[in-house]
C-alpha cells in the first residue's frame, strides 16, 4: 500500500473537475445521493483535504470552520463533513496526520478561542476516529455527555442543520436521506462488532444505513 500524500486547498481553489472527481469516489461508497446535492454540501464548507497516491484522487475530507457560541462564551469548531478514503487504503494515516496539523493552524491562529471538533457520522469507522484524536470526546460509551459538552453540540448541530437536528436524540435525521453508506460498507465485520464503541455507536444511531447522523 502506498503513502497517500495529504494536500489542504481552500474550496475556493477547487475546479468544476476536482468536484466531479470527488463525486465519483464519494457515489462509489455512498447511495441517495446526487452531484447536484454533493456540489451544494462542497459550496458551504472552507477547505478540502486531498488524498493522492500519484495523479490519482484516493480520499478526501471536507472541512468548514464555524464561529458559534455558549453560556456568552465565543467558541470555534472545526466542521468535518464529507470524508471517504478508498477502502484500499483504509488504515493509511496521511488524512490524521493532515487533520491535526489543519487544527493546530487553526488554534495557533487565535490560542484564547476555545477549539472544538464538530463531527457527524453515519459509520462506526468514522466514530472510532474520536477515541484515536481524543482524550475526551461526546457522546462516550463510559461517560455521560456534561451539560456543557450537549449545550455546546446542541448550538452547532441546531445552528447547521435546524429542525433536522433530533436534540433528544443526538442524531440529525433528515425527512428524505441525504447520502448514505451502500449496504456493502455499512456493517461491521464480526471481529469489530463487539468492540464497545462499535456497540455503542450501533446503539445510539440505530438509523445509521438510512442516513441519520451522530453528532
């Protein structure tokens, strides 16, 4: 397997052909969903991770940083949508490694500003990524959400995604899907199913092959 060389661009750097080749890898993975709707979710975000194993596109993950604010606190988050590595590479870390290096410009840029990580998921493989960034992350399988962590994903998750967002669930559950995993990638292998945070994350977003989203 080769090194995937990671890139940040600002969306506005992108072409209309970027956006088609990034189309083209996220429909091999994701159903319900079209170009039209991929290009609308791409124009509201800030930057694009690239992914590439030579000329080729082989992952990406698109990024929006968001001003929001609780308890008369000014707080910041780093929005991840969109992300999708071709299975081949799975495992390969040049997407971490790129995302940690894009959050510490983001904190250097103003260090008295709380920092957050605004993550929604509709895949277990996405949701094991908060224990490996994380020494503290919400919602936990061994740990109760604080108030201050629910009023903090309550404001980003109302704030982006209004009445689809089911405070009393923790999940965004969109009236028509807006993209889900193909049943082929959706499931867990038996080995992965009985670790706790994949129990967890089935528990908690039972709805997850329709589309719904953990936040």
């Amino acid at each position: 397997m080769s090194r995937l060389e990671a890139t940040v661009r600002a969306r506005e750097e992108l072409s209309a052909a970027d956006a088609e080749r990034m189309y083209a890898l996220y429909a091999a993975y994701y159903a319900e969903t079209s170009f039209e709707r991929f290009a609308i979710d791409l124009a509201a975000k800030d930057y694009v991770i690239e992914l590439m194993d030579g000329k080729a596109l082989c992952g990406f993950s698109t990024l929006a940083v968001l001003e929001f604010s609780t308890d008369d606190v000014e707080r910041r988050a780093i929005y991840s949508g969109d992300t999708i590595i071709n299975h081949r590479y799975w495992g390969e870390q040049s997407l971490a490694t790129a995302f940690c290096r894009f959050a510490g410009a983001i904190k250097a840029s103003d260090p008295p500003m709380p920092l957050y990580w605004f993550l929604i998921t509709k895949g277990h493989r996405t949701y094991r990524y908060l224990g490996a960034f994380s020494r503290q992350y919400y919602p936990h399988s061994a740990q109760a959400t604080p108030p201050w962590a629910l009023k903090c994903i309550d404001a980003l998750a109302r704030g982006r995604f209004g009445d689809a967002w089911k405070s009393e669930l923790g999940i965004v559950r969109f009236k028509h899907s807006q993209g889900q995993l193909r049943a082929e990638w959706t499931e867990p292998r038996p080995s992965l199913a009985v670790r706790p945070e994949v129990r967890y994350f089935l528990e908690r977003n039972p709805g997850h092959a329709s589309g719904d989203e953990l936040c």
